[in-house]
C-alpha cells in the first residue's frame, strides 16, 4: 500500500524540486527554439546579423536542455516512487533515515535559515533556463549565495553545541571566556548555543550571566533508577525464595503419628500408618 502523504512530506521537496528543474530545461528549448527561428527568417530581421557560430550555439543549447529535461524527468519520476513506495517496492534513497534527518534539520534551523534555502529553491530552476537561454547566471549565483550562508549559519549553530556537550564534562568549572577559548567559537556564540541547551534540552549546566561562571553536573537521575530498580529487584527475588522454601517445607510436613514422609505434597492420609495428614497443615 502507498504510503501516506504527511509521512514523508520533507522527502517530497527532492522530487518536486526535479519536477522545477525539468520545467525549466523545457523552457530553455522552446526559448532556444524561438531564437532559431528567428535567426532562420524571422520577419524584419537580417540573416547577416546572426552567425552560423550563434547558430551552433543555440542548436548546442536545444540539445543540451533536451538532455537535462529528460534526465530531470527520469529523477522525479525515480523520486516520487521512492516518497509514496507502492506495492512490492522498498525505498533505497529517500528511506526513512533520510526523512528523519530533513526533520532534524528542518527542527533546529532558524527562520531566516529556511527563507534562505526555500528562495534558493526557486531561484535555481529559473536561473537555469536564464543561463541556457541568455548565457546569464545572476539567479544561480544568487541561489548558491543563499545555500552557502544558510550551511555556514546552521553548521556553525550546531558544531558550537555539540563542542560545548563535549567540552563541559571534561571541564566542569570554567568561565565563558575560557569555554570560548577552549571550542574556538566567539563569545556571543557560545553563549546562545549554552542557553539553548539548558532551556530546550536540560543540559545539566548552571551558568551565572553576571560573573559568567558554568558549572557543569554531572545527570544522577538515571544512576538512582539503576540502583532503585536493581534494589527492587534482589527484594523481590529474597519474597519469592523465602516464600517458596516455606510452601515446600509445609507442603511436605511429615506424619505426626509414624514420622513417615509423605510421598506426595498435599497428601490428606499417611502413605505408612494410615493416619490423617490434615491436622499438620
């Protein structure tokens, strides 16, 4: 059964943006196709004006937007199989380990991080039937502008967090500055990133904002649930022993009139004399 559409809705951003690049490939060869024309007898315009060379480019364009729109195509298509998996099909790029991470990804980026790479989005599909049509590329320098600022941004968010868990247990009392020193991040940086992790993930830190001290403390919760657990556990084991050597102990009581032990537990007569059992238990 195909899979639903809001289980993999990050996923669904590879095919579709495919889906934008084929469109503008094939925009590209209408464009290239209308200038050829225009070149081979358009109304008003000189044959002489355009060369056999700018002929040969624009053809060379027709059939190099031909090859990216159909190798475009081929990769949604591949694409949007991969996101809804019908019957029979099991996903080997767009699994769930790639969609947990666009999640992730997604979670812990900022707001101007996400306008950054949904513009660049955008601005690559346009960019590049600009470029195959008039040899301009403004849009795609723009768009990779945006990429690059928004990977620096968000590797350098969380390259600071994940420095300063590794830092502080190693280093349980120390001041900002010395953090900053010791993970190679500026100040300000360091600051957010620590304040963020004992707001959103309890990160076991006290950090005093006027002599900027941190002291880091080592998390007991789980060690006393260890222990608690284990505790209950020997407990329970000493009731069911003790409780257990106690019933067979009653269970095979023997005979008060000949001393004979009972064959079987529970026995109500005596398998020797005869004698009732019952008044032992």
């Amino acid at each position: 059964m195909a899979k639903e559409f809001g289980e993999k809705k990050y996923s669904l951003i590879i095919p579709v943006f495919f889906v934008l690049l084929t469109v503008s490939a094939t925009v590209s060869i209408i464009g290239n196709a209308l200038s050829l024309n225009t070149s081979d007898g358009g109304i008003g315009i000189d044959q002489s004006v355009i060369s056999n060379s700018s002929q040969n480019t624009i053809i060379f364009k027709i059939v190099l937007s031909a090859i990216l729109a159909a190798l475009f195509l081929l990769l949604a298509i591949f694409g949007f199989i991969e996101v809804f998996e019908p019957d029979r099909y099991k996903a080997r790029v767009l699994t769930r380990d790639l969609e947990e991470s666009l999640v992730r990804i997604a979670n812990r980026s900022e707001s101007f991080e996400v306008l950054l790479v949904v513009t660049s989005f955008i601005l690559i599909p346009i960019g590049l039937a600009n470029a195959l049509i008039t040899n301009q590329s403004e849009q795609l320098i723009f768009a990779l502008v945006f990429l690059v600022i928004a990977y620096y941004t968000y590797n350098r968010r969380i390259s600071t967090r994940e420095a300063i868990k590794r830092a502080l247990p190693l280093n349980p009392e120390m001041d900002l500055t010395g953090l900053s020193s010791l993970v190679s991040k500026d100040k300000k940086y360091v600051r957010k990133a620590l304040l963020y992790l004992i707001s959103y993930e309890g990160f076991s830190v006290h950090y005093d904002h006027i002599t900027e001290k941190i002291e880091y403390a080592e998390p007991q919760t789980s060690t006393i649930v260890s222990v608690a657990a284990a505790t209950a556990s020997t407990a329970t084991e000493e009731v069911v022993q003790v409780g257990t050597e106690d019933r067979i102990e009653t269970e095979l009581s023997p005979c008060p009139y000949c001393g004979a032990a009972p064959l079987v537990a529970n026995a109500m007569f005596c398998s020797e004399c005869g004698a009732s059992m019952i008044a032992t238990k």
